[in-house]
C-alpha cells in the first residue's frame, strides 16, 4: 500500500471534521439494535493499527450479532486525529481506537496505560493492567471524563526514529526539531530538542520541507508504508521511550452502561482479541519490513550512543517525579506502575533477556543442506 493512499485520504477527510459532528445523525437505536461510531487516529488502511482498529469494529459487528452495529471513521474524517479522546467523551462518537498518551493535555499520568521510558514491555504492560490493577486505576482516572477504556492493541517495541542527519552527541540534540508524542517527547524537550506533535498522516511532509530534523513513529512495519525512508535515511535504535506501546478503545460510559451485561461483556473480550491480534500482526511484519529498509531502500540502522542514553534515563526519572506529584491519583498511578515493574523486571531479565542473548550464539538454526 502507498503512503499518497494514506495521506490523500487523510487530507482530504480533514477539510470536513470540523462539520462533520454537527451534521451527522444521531445513532440508531430500534428493536435493541445500535448503530455505533469508531473514530480513530490512523489513516485509513495504515497496516496494523489502522486495518486492527477496522478488524475491531468488525468483530463487535459479528459478535453482538449486529446489535452493535459499529462504523469507522478514520483520522480526520468525523474528527481530527488527535481528538477521540473529546469525542468520545461528548458522545459525537461511542467509540475510539487510539494511544493514550495522544491525552496527556487531559491528565499527565494517562501516558502509563500507553508507554512511558524505560518502562513495560507490551506483555508486561497486559500484565500489568489485567493483574496487577491498572485497569481500576485506569477506570478512575477516565471516569470523570465519561470515558470506559480498554486495552485493544500493542505495536510492541518501537524505534527511536527518523533522523535526517546522524545522531552522534548531546549537542546533536539541541534545537532538534522532532516530532514525538507524550512523555517520550518530554525527554526529548528536556535535552534540548523541540518537540512537535503530528499525526501520522503528516509526518512525511514536516520531514520532506525540513520542518523537522527527526520523527520517531513506530516501527518498521508502519514507517516502511508511509515512506519515511524517502526523506530521512538514518533509523535509530532502541526505542527506549516505547517498550510496547499499548493501544486503546475507549467507549463513551453513559453509552456503555446503558448496555446489557452480555454487550458489555462481548465489548471487553472483542478487546482483548484485538490486543492480542495487532500485537501479533507487528510481530509478523516488523521484521521482513526492516529487512526491506536496509536492503532494498538503503536506511542506515544506528544505536543511540551511551552518553545520550543516560541523559535520557535521568530526564525519565525526572519525569516520573513530576508526574507523581500532579494530584494522588496521578501518584497512586506510578507507584502501581513502578511496583508492578519491580516485581516482573527479575523474571523478564532471567528467563526473556538471557534467552534473547543466547540466540545471538553463533550456530545454525536451520535444517541441514
């Protein structure tokens, strides 16, 4: 699929978002059936999040029989990318397909049920939020807006990004225009950089007039379709800012409490299995994706030089104390966060980390001939 795809529909979808909520008709409600909106923050036929975030409305479709009768709207064509979170909460739309961290102007400490530096991998982050109560403390913090959230995807680790020039010392970073999003870009501000917030849709333009030096999107697998390569040749790893990014779909709560039990229920697990199918379609393609980068369009793969990296992980904790001292559910939401993570850390270093190592030994794992 060709980034013109995306960025044509993203464009012209635009021009009508501002109308589009005043004049698009009330959901039907007849005979217990529902007729739902999704509004997402993907151009339409993105791979990954933007066809995970249709599959998911689908699955609801079929679930529920067609007494949820969900349609999608993709970034820019009912609202503006970055604006489901308003959207949902007004009831211009029931539902939304996003990051969380797209809302940090709403509450600082939404960034943690997304991604935050140095934090949870995407299954630690499950982990966390169905075992070790995220998910309650998500709930709290979105019920004052009237918003039910739910996991519903995980693009797992992310690069750092797109740079134009190389990244070689802290001074590399001062004045650096580049587009992140949430507390990752805080990093970033903190080192000197000036940080922009684009959606996805609008990347390749800021990078091709030079109205950014860098970008960090996703990863290989979504950067690959929308032709990053074409105007930035360096690609910087790790992407410690998103160790696994999560996904959401938040529901407008007078809506959702309306439902029966088994509505709801059938809205929570058609969740669950997008969590876990847009994670595995990631993990499917990020690898032939970043094969075709280097092979066939030239990138430069670069790892952030320690220096860079260290600055990075002070400004983090800098940033978690910050975070923390907003309000107590802004502190109770970190201290969960950081106790789960001390508590799965061990494991994951043991038996994931070492694992990993030991692939990079040095025999063949292939058959024989």
């Amino acid at each position: 699929m060709q980034r013109r795809t995306f960025l044509v529909n993203t464009a012209t979808a635009g021009a009508a978002a501002a109308t589009a909520a005043a004049t698009f008709p009330a959901p039907a409600i007849s005979q217990n059936r529902r007729e739902w909106r999704m509004v997402t923050s993907w151009p339409r036929g993105l791979p990954g999040i933007g066809t995970g975030a249709g599959r998911l409305a689908d699955t609801i479709t079929r679930m529920t029989d067609g007494r949820i009768t969900v349609k999608l709207y993709a970034a820019g064509e009912l609202v503006p990318a970055l604006q489901c979170f308003d959207a949902v909460a007004d009831g211009t739309a029931e539902l939304a397909h996003d990051a969380a961290y797209y809302h940090i102007s709403k509450a600082e400490v939404v960034a943690f049920f997304s991604a935050f530096p140095w934090g949870l991998t995407a299954s630690e982050l499950s982990g966390w939020i169905k075992y070790g109560g995220g998910q309650e403390l998500w709930d709290e913090l979105y019920a004052p807006f009237g918003i039910k959230p739910f996991l519903a995807g995980n693009t797992g680790t992310q690069m750092l990004g797109w740079f134009r020039n190389e990244i070689r010392s802290l001074d590399d970073i001062q004045g650096l225009k580049f587009r992140a999003p949430g507390n990752g870009g805080r990093v970033w501000r903190k080192l000197g950089a000036t940080v922009v917030t684009l959606p996805g849709g609008e990347i390749f333009q800021a990078l091709q007039s030079g109205a950014l030096d860098g970008a960090e999107w996703v990863g290989p697998y979504n950067d690959l379709s929308l032709g990053f390569y074409q105007v930035a040749k360096y690609y910087y790893s790790p992407g410690y800012h998103e160790p696994g990014t999560a996904l959401q779909m938040m529901v407008n709560k007078p809506a959702y409490d309306a439902l029966p039990d088994d509505l709801k229920a059938i809205l929570a697990h058609a969740a669950t299995a997008a969590n876990d199918d847009i994670y595995a379609e990631y993990v499917a393609n990020s690898g032939p994706a970043l094969r075709a980068l280097v092979q066939r369009h030239g990138v430069q793969l670069r790892i952030v030089p320690r220096q860079i990296l260290m600055a990075m992980g002070d400004a983090a904790n800098e940033l978690l104390a910050d975070v923390a001292g907003i309000d107590d559910l802004s502190r109770r939401i970190v201290e969960s966060y950081l106790a789960y993570r001390a508590a799965v850390v061990p494991w994951t270093t043991v038996g994931e980390l070492q694992f990993l190592k030991s692939r990079e030994l040095p025999f063949p794992h292939a058959l024989p001939g």
